[in-house]
C-alpha cells in the first residue's frame, strides 16, 4: 500500500466535488462522529445544525475536525481530506413566526491536509 499527501489544490478540489463529510467533536470528555451535509467556499465549510443537539452546543471559537473521503473503483485509490479549525454560528433570519430559524455551523478552514493511499487489488 502507498500513500501520498495530496497538495493543497488537491485537498479543496476533493472538499468542493463532496457534500457530505464528518464532523469530530468532543462532548461531555467523549469523541463524537457525526456525518454532515456540507458546502465548502474556500474558507469555511457551512453546514445544518439543528437537527443534532451536539452540533447546537457548539459554541463560537470551538476546535473541531472535519473529514471527507473519496474512493475511485476503477484506480482503487482512497482519499482523504482533513480539516481543523474554529467554529462560528449563523442562524438565518426567521421566515416566520412558526418556521424554525436554520442554524449553521461554519468551520473555519485553518489546517487542511490530506492523503491519497492505493491499496493492492485483490
């Protein structure tokens, strides 16, 4: 098996043609995964917070870890993405009176690595 880092261009390229990724956070002193629906712009990944009660606690500032991957069928190679960074909130202004008011999580784009492995075939 090898593995390669991918370059930067690489790594956003992967986090744009994606939308769905991981989220990994600690709540209570215990890691959480959690899968998230997400857009990437560049500088942030955006994603829905309200519909997961741990994603509504995070706060502004904290240190989260989010993870994309990729496998192609036809090469048999594995990417992976990696990023690390602060945390924002946005809530969308309400619609109206009954309709919940969406809430986001943005992910400050601070660290961004990645790799690509190729695993034998069998």
């Amino acid at each position: 098996m090898t593995s390669v880092d991918l370059s930067d261009e690489e790594c956003r390229t992967l986090l744009r043609a994606r939308t769905l990724g991981r989220v990994a956070l600690v709540s209570g002193a215990l890691p959480m995964i959690i899968p998230v629906e997400y857009v990437f712009d560049e500088a942030c990944i955006t994603f829905r917070a309200e519909h997961d009660v741990k994603l509504q606690a995070a706060t502004p500032g904290d240190v989260v870890a989010f993870e994309v991957d990729a496998y192609d069928p036809e090469s048999g190679d594995v990417a992976s993405v990696q990023v690390l960074g602060r945390t924002s909130m946005y809530t969308e202004p309400a619609h109206s009176a009954v309709t919940p008011r969406p809430e986001y999580v943005r992910l400050h784009c601070e660290i961004v690595s990645g790799r690509r492995v190729r695993a034998p075939r069998l």
